[in-house]
C-alpha cells in the first residue's frame, strides 16, 4: 500500500510558501482505484471497533472520512473551520506557527455514547489534530483513534496527540 501511494502523491515545492514541500495527494484522489484502496484501508483497522461516529477534518480530511464513515456503517461529522456550521457549535481554538486559528462542530454532533474515528489527509505538526481531540472530548465522546493518509514524522505530530492511538497509511521522515 505505502509504495503504491507514494507513487500517486507528487512534491509540490514551495507551497504554501517558499522552502516547504507540499504533499499532493490529489493524484491518489483522482484515481478511481486508488481511491478505493485508500478508503479500504483506512476503515479497515476499525470494522471490528464500534465505530458510531467520524469526525473529518476540513477541508481534504472531509474527502476521506465521509466514505470511511459509510465503509463502517457510521455518521459523520464535520470539524469545520468558525464560521462555516449553520447551527450552535462548540469551538477549540489552537496555536499556529504565526496567530491562532479554531475548530468547530455542532453542538449535537457527538455525545457520551459515541467511539468516534478521527480521520484527516495529513499530520504534520498535530496542532489540528490535538484540537479536533479536545472537541470531540468536550461532550465526552470516546476517540477509539486517528487515522490519516500521510504522516509526516519529522514534525512530530503524534506527539501533540498525547498518546491518542494514531495510524498512517504512508509516512516521510526527514
């Protein structure tokens, strides 16, 4: 699997800005099989889990987690930037490199009753992710995990997670 995706997902460099390697994944999104087999083995940890609920990430985790949800027969839940939900929400702010940005959901989004699924496209610093894991714990869902198709291990993001189990399909390292 990690040798296949690595040969679907080019460098991009200098974006978003100069001296950074962006991570495309968009060629493994628009490759119908490809596709499938990232959905598959993205869920595929979890069928035996009590998944009820996953929580994507905007905007690209979005993409990945809305199939996972179907392949484990859950909901699914949007973790959007302020601003973009039409109903009350909850909020989680978190540190950026240069000022803060947030997380929101709607209030009903999850309760105590739920083993959620994390899923985002990649993990780079954690920041987004650690965040996302205090939203959800807010209500006290329990996050059975996290699940994302590119790590990149050299920024350390399992780190900020606090010890929440995390998985990748592919990983880069320095």
């Amino acid at each position: 699997m990690e040798n296949m995706l690595r040969s679907f997902i080019r460098d991009v460099p200098d974006f978003p800005e100069p001296g950074v390697i962006f991570k495309d994944i968009t060629p493994a999104l628009g490759d119908a099989g490809a596709l499938v087999d990232i959905v598959e083995a993205l869920a595929a940890p979890y069928v035996n889990e009590g998944i009820t609920k996953v929580a994507g990430i905007e905007s690209r985790g979005f993409i990945l987690a809305a199939p996972v949800a179907m392949a484990l027969g859950a909901g699914f839940v949007p973790l959007r930037k302020p601003g973009k939900l039409p109903y009350e929400v909850v909020r989680e702010e978190y540190s950026l490199e240069y000022g803060t940005d947030a997380l929101e959901m709607h209030v009903d989004a999850v309760d105590a009753t739920d083993r959620v699924l994390v899923v985002d496209d990649v993990i780079a610093t954690g920041g987004t992710a650690a965040a996302a894991a205090r939203l959800l714990n807010r209500p006290g869902a329990h996050i059975v995990g996290m699940v994302v198709m590119v790590e990149l291990t050299f920024l350390n993001g399992r780190a900020a997670l606090n010890g929440l189990p995390m998985r990748a399909l592919v990983t880069y390292g320095d």
